[in-house]
C-alpha cells in the first residue's frame, strides 16, 4: 500500500506562505500530475513530502501516519524517494559513488543488486561509473537521478520536472524507462512543465496557481488538447 492524503496543508517559507490549504490524494498505484506556471508552488508541495519543509497547518498522511516535519531520512524509510528539480547529483563523486549514497539506508547486502538494476536501466551510466557525475551531459544527469531513485526502491516516487531543459526524443525516452521501471504498484506524483507528457503518463492531474488548487480531473479528458488547461495555470 502507498497511499497519500494531503489535507489543507499550508507551508512556504519563513513567513512567506506559498501553499494557502492544499488538498491532494494519490492512491496506491495511482499516478497523478502535479501542474502548474512557474512559481505556483509545485516545488514546494514536494518538498514538503520529502521532509525537506515543515508543514504551517494541515497534515500529509502516508498509510495512515501523519508524515508531516518528519526527517527527511525517516520519509526515504518509509519509501518515498524525491527526484528533485534540476539533476541533483554530487558533481565531484563519481557515477557509482553517487549510486552507492543512494543505496545508504538500504544496507550493503542491496547494493549489487541495486547497482545492477540501476546500470541495465541506463547502459551508459556503467561505462562512466568513474567519471565525476558533473562531467556528465545534462541527459546523462537525469539518468542518474533517476537511477538513485531505482536503486532507493519506492513505494512512492516524487518527480519534479524530469524534462526540462532535454530534447523532446530523450524525454520520450525518460519516460518510457519510467513506464518500464517502475511497477504499477509504485504511486508516482509528477511535477512536470509539459502538459502533454503529463497527462499522457499520469491518470489524473491537478492544477496549482498561486498555491491554491484551481482545477482537478481525469487526464483522459485533456489528451487530445492539452492547451485547454491554460486558462487554469493562467487565472483567465
Ligand atoms: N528557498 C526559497 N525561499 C524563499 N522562497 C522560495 C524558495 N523556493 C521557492 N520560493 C518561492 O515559493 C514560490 C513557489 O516556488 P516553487 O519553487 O514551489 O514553484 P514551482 O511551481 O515549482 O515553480 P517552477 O515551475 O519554476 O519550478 C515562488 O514564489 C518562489 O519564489
Ligand atoms: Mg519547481
């Protein structure tokens, strides 16, 4: 089971509340797109269930368990892996280093079979496991924040914009790997820029501005024409 009930959750920075009482629920197995214009708080929310900021008000249940300011370390326990915006690997470790940190809480008795899985994902990581992960190209970046987050083993994957800034093939790639990788019982909260890729990998959505919920639905009826949702992200 991973099943995750936000309820008016408020939550920013230092005084400067972002999120005004969000309410958000993803299933077991559920995956739903987390979308928004730049600023909205997307970001924010995810942060917020990696441990990374403490809630305002409201709580974030996970199985039942109020998660809401627990550590960061006690929330991976628990299964929920965040794959930050912007590629965050350790640029002087090298590829298999940043691999190993990833597998820290699960014990070395995981780690071949972990750096295994995580190599057949993406062959190319194997042949620059001794390079400094920030010589990697922004692509080969992604791959390996994604491969961390195989090697973590989620019941609950957090994805923040995993297309930015790579070319339309790649992300295609991106996200046929994570079609193929993670199984239907894994719950996926996907932040993403593209509309269109969203609702095509995701089952529902939801639309933030200005850290209220504007707009939910069922992905199927924005496929054919995702610009639809504009007006949402837009207030107009
Ligand atoms: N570390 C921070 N300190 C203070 N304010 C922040 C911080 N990070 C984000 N904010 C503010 O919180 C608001 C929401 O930011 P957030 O990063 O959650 O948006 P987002 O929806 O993820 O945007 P983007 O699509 O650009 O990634 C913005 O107004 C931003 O300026
Ligand atoms: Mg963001």
């Amino acid at each position: 089971m991973s099943q995750l009930i936000i309820s008016d959750l408020k939550v920013g920075y230092k005084k400067n509340e972002v999120i005004h009482g969000l309410n958000i629920e993803v299933n077991s197995g559920e995956r739903v797109a987390l979308l928004g214009a730049n600023g909205a708080g997307k970001s924010t929310v995810l942060k917020t269930i990696s441990g990374l900021l403490t809630p305002n008000e409201g709580s974030i249940r996970f199985n039942g368990d109020d998660i809401g300011g627990s550590s960061p370390a006690d929330i991976v326990d628990r299964g929920i892996v965040h794959v930050p915006e912007g590629r965050r690997v350790f640029p002087a470790l090298n590829v298999e280093d940043n691999l190993k940190v990833a597998n820290y809480r699960k014990g070395p008795e995981s780690l071949a079979e972990g750096l295994e899985s995580a190599y057949a994902a993406f062959p190319i990581l194997e042949e620059r496991k001794k390079q400094p992960a920030g010589l990697l190209s922004g692509g080969q970046q992604q791959m390996l924040s994604l491969a961390r987050a195989i090697i973590a083993k989620p019941k609950f994957l957090l994805i923040d914009e995993m297309s930015l800034g790579l070319a339309p093939l790649l992300v295609k790639e991106f996200y046929q790997t994570l079609d193929s990788l993670f199984s239907s019982e894994i719950s996926l909260l996907l932040v993403e820029q593209n509309a269109g890729m969203a609702l095509a990998h995701c089952s529902r959505f939801y639309v933030i501005r200005n850290g209220d919920l504007v707009l939910q639905g069922d992905s199927e009826e924005y496929r054919d024409d995702p610009t639809r949702l504009q007006p949402a992200y837009l207030g107009q």
